[in-house]
C-alpha cells in the first residue's frame, strides 16, 4: 500500500474509533477518560522533549517550563496522597512496579503477591507464566491466600504461610498488596507488621484504586504500614496513562535511582503535564468523583443481581470500589459473552475466576466478566443509568436478543453522555477526535 494510503488510513481508523467510542458503553473497569485540559497537554510539546534526571538536576538542556511543572506534580501528588515523597517519573504502572523491585528487592528473593485467578496483576506474576515479578526482575513468587467468599486475602492463611516460608529460612523480602479485581480494602493493617517483623518490606499496587484513596473512600495504605505505593494514574485516577511511586523520605535516594537511571531515559513528559492537570481536577472534584462511582458500581451489581447475574460478594454489597466481578457460567463463558456484548456496543472484560484453573477453564474463555463504572460515572451517569446499562446487558446475555437492535437502543441512550464530568472545563465533548492539520 502506499505511505499516503496507509496515512490516510491510519487517521481514518483513529477518527473511527473515536466515533464509535461516542456512542458505546465503556465498563472496562482499567480505563478512564480524560478531560478536554488534560487531552491539550497530551498533544503539547511537551512530548517532544527529555528531561532525564531530577527537576534542577537535569541531563538535558531545555527543561526550564518541564521542571515547574514536574515540581507541580509531586506538590500535588503529595497533597493527594499525605506522601512524603513521591517519584512521578515512572511511565505507566508496570513500571513502577519495576522501580520498586529494584529498589527494594536483589534477583531471588521471595516476592508474596495474589495469583491472576486471584486478582493479580502479570507484574507480580511467576517466571514460568512469564510476569514481570518473576521473568523480568527474578523474584521467586509466592502467593498470599485468597479467602474466596469474601473475595479478599485471607489473614490467618497468610500467615501461617508466611510462618512456613521463615521456618524453612526463605523469608519473603517483599509483600505486593493490591490486585486488578480489587473490589475490598486488602487487609495491610492486620499484616503489615507480620511483614515488618521479619524484616519484608510492605508494597501496595494501587494501579487501580489510586483515583478512590485520592478522593478518600477506599483505604489509605500508607497510614496502614505500607512502605510504598505504586500507582497508575489512569484508571480510577483519571489522568493520561503514566504512573507514580508514593514513599517515605528515608526510601527516597533508592526509588529515585532505581527510576532513573534505571527505568526510565526520557518520562514522557506530555502525560507528566497531563497527571498534573488530573491531579488538581481530583483535589477538586474527587470527593463527589469517587463517591459517585462506587455508588454507581453497587447500583450496578444489585440492577445485574436482580436480572439473574451472579455477581459475586453479594453478602458485602458487591464492592467497596469501582469493580465488580460476575460469575457467567450460567449464561456462558466470559471469553464469548464479552465478544457478543462487543458486537451490541457494550465494552467489558473476560476475567478469571479465582477457581477457573482448578476447574480447567482457560483465561481465553473463563468463568468470570469484570465489569468497572470510573468511566461511566465520568462522563456523568449515575445510579438510574446503571439498571438501564443492567438491562442492556441482560437482553444481551439472558434474553439472547439480536444485537443489531440493542446496538442502536446503547447508541440512543449515550447520547446525553458526552462530556466529561468533574474538571474545570467541559466544553469539548469526551470523544471529539482533536484534528490539527
Ligand atoms: C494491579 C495492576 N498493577 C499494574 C498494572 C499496570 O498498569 P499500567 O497499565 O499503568 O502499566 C495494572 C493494569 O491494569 C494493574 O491492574
């Protein structure tokens, strides 16, 4: 094909996906939308430019306006967070975790984290199913115990073993709390001194509640013994895709240095401007933000419970957070139920059940969806919207109605939801593709 047709063809499919994106129903319980300000700094020069180093220890010339605003951030992190220091360096959450393995841990030690079946992220996953805990930074992967009902790590399993792994002298060097089906507070206060007491250093992975302990109704992990807090800054936090390490001053020198120079040459500086527009719009409106999505996910949770989904943690409401996650075995496997909710315009997740492998099921085709509503509540939807979401679903899934004509009812229905709530400015709609040629 010539470069001019593949040109043309690239822009053509971006500005379709933007279309699209107008008039779907996003519930991918990883993403977000920015707003209007943060998208201006995403396309700025910024993203032109390095600035490797610290702000006033820079490699490169040229970093005059990057420095106040890399300076900005961390203010502004640090507010968000009551964090001593913070690292804004670190481009994506996958790479904060990394900066903390380096900082914190030599290849071999024992790492304890949840398994993927159990909520898990692949950055705390073993060698042998090639996570980056094990296959980049040569952690021996342990797992904490997963209490299955409560959907939440069970304490006393833990410890007992953590008991085991020092009777045998193999203590765990690092704990990683945290996981991406996330829907209740991890327990850091009733075992983060299990962990100190041996000398393990306590990590938390808050890629996707960053934006909820923002806004204060989650936990706040640094008050309850965490040593370090590892975020993305684009899931619940509604910023552009890029992470943050959150720590104490005594662990400064070691995160700074494992980040750069050993994770990061440039930053990617456009979204560091974009995190710090995000970060003013969440000490603003992050109250009423984070409040709305978890109601909006409990709303969520009873409107499927009440159409015959078996959404699970029933007993505690579903979810303290932004995620729920649904057992379909009954309706069919995740793997086809999210490609058929695809075709209607609905946009979910397959994901694992904690049980799934036990039980033979494949993450291609597993047992469970995950669904998430920081997006949804961001462009302005609220608790009468999520039974309405609930009964597309179900005509989707239970009634087993085309999809052509539910794709055109979404369609409808998405029309007054088209621009981004809580920021400062609002007056570009969510998904307008930005031309500048
Ligand atoms: C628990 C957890 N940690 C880390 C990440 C990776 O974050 P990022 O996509 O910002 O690299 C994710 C991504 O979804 C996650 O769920």
């Amino acid at each position: 094909m010539p470069a001019r047709e593949s040109y043309n063809q690239t822009l053509n499919l971006l500005q379709e996906h933007h279309r699209w994106f107008q008039k779907n129903i996003p519930l991918i319980a990883s993403e977000n939308v920015s707003s209007p300000a943060v998208r201006e700094a995403l396309a700025s020069d910024f993203g032109h430019r390095y600035a490797e180093g610290w702000p006033g220890e820079r490699v490169y010339a040229g970093c005059t306006y990057i420095d106040q605003v890399e300076l900005l951030c961390i203010d502004l992190m640090k507010k968000l967070y009551n964090a001593e220091f913070v690292d804004v360096r670190p481009i994506s959450g996958v790479v904060a975790n990394l900066v903390t393995y380096t900082a914190f841990t030599e290849p071999g030690d024992i790492m304890m984290a949840l398994s993927i079946p159990c909520g898990g992220h692949i950055t705390t996953g073993k060698r042998r199913l090639g996570g980056t805990a094990g296959a980049v930074s040569g952690l021996d992967v342990r797992y904490l115990a997963l209490d299955y009902k409560e959907l939440n790590i069970d304490i006393d399993k833990t410890k007992g073993r953590v008991r085991k792994l020092v009777d045998a002298g193999t203590p765990p060097k690092l704990v990683m709390f945290g996981a991406s089906v996330f829907p209740f507070p991890h327990p850091v206060k009733e075992l983060a001194e299990t962990f100190h007491d041996i000398g393990a250093i306590v990590g938390y992975d808050a890629a996707h509640v960053a934006g909820l302990i923002a806004g204060g109704i989650f936990q706040d992990p640094l008050r309850e013994g965490a040593d370090f807090v590892n975020l993305s800054t684009h899931k619940t936090l509604f910023g552009p895709q890029h992470g943050t390490v959150l720590s104490w001053s005594k662990y400064a020198d070691r995160i700074k240095r494992a980040t750069f120079p050993g994770m990061v040459s440039n930053h990617h500086l456009h979204a560091l401007a974009g995190v710090t527009i995000a970060c003013t719009e969440m000490l603003e409106f992050g109250g009423d933000y984070t409040r709305q999505v978890v109601k909006n996910a409990r709303a969520l949770a009873q409107a499927l419970h009440e159409r015959g989904f078996k959404v699970l943690a029933e007993h505690k409401g579903f979810t303290e957070s932004h995620v729920i996650l649904i057992d379909v075995t009954q309706q069919g496997d995740g793997g086809t139920i999210e490609e058929t909710l695809e075709r209607a315009n609905i946009i979910i997740n397959r994901n694992l059940l904690p049980w799934d492998i036990k039980e033979g099921r494949h993450f291609m085709h597993p047992g469970g969806i995950r669904l998430g509503t920081s997006e949804v509540t961001r462009i302005g939807m609220k608790e009468s919207e999520m039974i309405e979401i609930a009964e597309f679903i179900s005509r989707v899934v239970v009634d087993k109605e085309g999809v052509s004509k539910v794709k055109e009812d979404v369609a409808e229905f998405r029309k007054d939801f088209q621009r981004v709530h809580y920021c400062f400015e609002e007056a570009a709609e969510a998904y307008k593709y930005i031309r500048m040629r």
